[in-house]
C-alpha cells in the first residue's frame, strides 16, 4: 500500500487520436442541440482573465519567448505557443501560470462556447460510465428521439431548464471537490514517498 515512484504518464499518439475522436464527438453532439434547439448541459470556458494572461506574457517574455496575438492571444494562437515550449526548461512554470489565467470551465445549459479548445459549441459526451454530465447528456438525446417529431410546451421547456441549470450547477461544484480530493491525495502519497528522504 505504499508509494515506490512518482512518474510521468506516458502520452502515445494513440492517446492523441483518441482525444481528437472524442473533442470532434462533443462537438458534434453540441452542433446537435444547438441546430434543433434543445435543451443541453453544455461545457463552457470563459475568456482568460486579462491581469493574469498579462503576467503569464511578462514571465514569458522573461524568458526570451514573445506572446503571440495583439493585446489578448486567441485560444488558437496560445495552443500554438505552447506547443513550441516542448523541452524548454520554463515549459512547466509557463504552463502552470497560464492554466492559472484560465476561467475554470463549468456546466451550464447555456451554449456560450469554450475558449480553451477554440469551439463554439462544446459539450460532455463521451464519458457517460465516469461523468454524470455526460450520461444526462445521453439521456437528453434518448428523450428527444423518442418524442419523434412531438413539440413540447413552452412551460415543460422551461421546467426542464431549471433543471438542467440545477443540475448543472451540482455537477461543476462536484467536480471542484473531486479535483481537490485528487490533489490532496497525491500531494499525500507524495509525502509518504519522500518521507524517509528528508535532507
């Protein structure tokens, strides 16, 4: 039950595919709420916040690297920034601080777009066995193709907003508590690797 090493995990262009399949297969579902109207449970990610993405461009520049983009850098334009830092020595710190000048992405049945993945409509899918988002998602669809062609009354529309705003909102705070749980733990498991390694 106890620690033997700390690695990183390895990251396979098998890995990447995958990801790309599963980022189009979100998008795709989301472009299919969005056509019809539907009510959905979306992913969104806001602008970063321009005090923080400031400091991160100073740290940079600190660093002999030039944030692209004038004023505030595109989603697109900071991706490929940051895939050219692969192996330098600042890559981590650089990383850290940007993630840091992230809004945090959240659930919200309002389609407002993700800024860190450059879509206009994105949405959880994908993962309906370990994310409850995506399971309602599922069943959102389910819904819809049974109903056929049956329109729905405005106020059962409306119910069903609340709802999903609702639990919209329970999923995006679950979520924080599991990110920090997974951190404690990690942090804690760390300690005990290193434990017998002080001095």
């Amino acid at each position: 039950g106890r620690p033997v090493r700390i690695a990183r995990r390895e990251r396979k262009e098998s890995h990447r595919i995958v990801e790309d399949c599963m980022l189009a297969a979100n998008e795709a579902v989301a472009a299919y709420f969005q056509e019809r109207g539907l009510p959905s449970v979306y992913r969104f990610h806001g602008e970063p916040d321009p005090d923080k993405l400031s400091a991160f461009a100073e740290l940079a520049r600190a660093h002999g690297f030039t944030v692209p983009g004038k004023g505030e850098p595109t989603s697109r334009e900071l991706n490929l920034f940051m895939r050219g830092l692969v192996g330098h020595p600042g890559q981590r710190a650089l990383n850290q601080l940007l993630l840091r000048s992230m809004m945090q992405a959240v659930y919200s049945p309002d389609q407002i777009g993700h800024y860190g993945l450059g879509a206009e409509e994105y949405l959880h899918f994908t993962s309906p066995i370990r994310r409850y988002p995506d399971l309602l998602v599922h069943r959102l669809l389910r819904g819809h193709w049974e109903r056929a062609k049956r329109k729905r009354a405005e106020r059962e529309l409306e119910k069903e907003l609340d709802e999903l705003r609702r639990m919209a909102e329970h999923s995006s705070e679950r979520e924080r508590a599991a990110m920090k749980c997974e951190r404690e733990v990690n942090a804690l498991y760390a300690c005990i690797l290193m434990e017998d390694r002080v001095g």
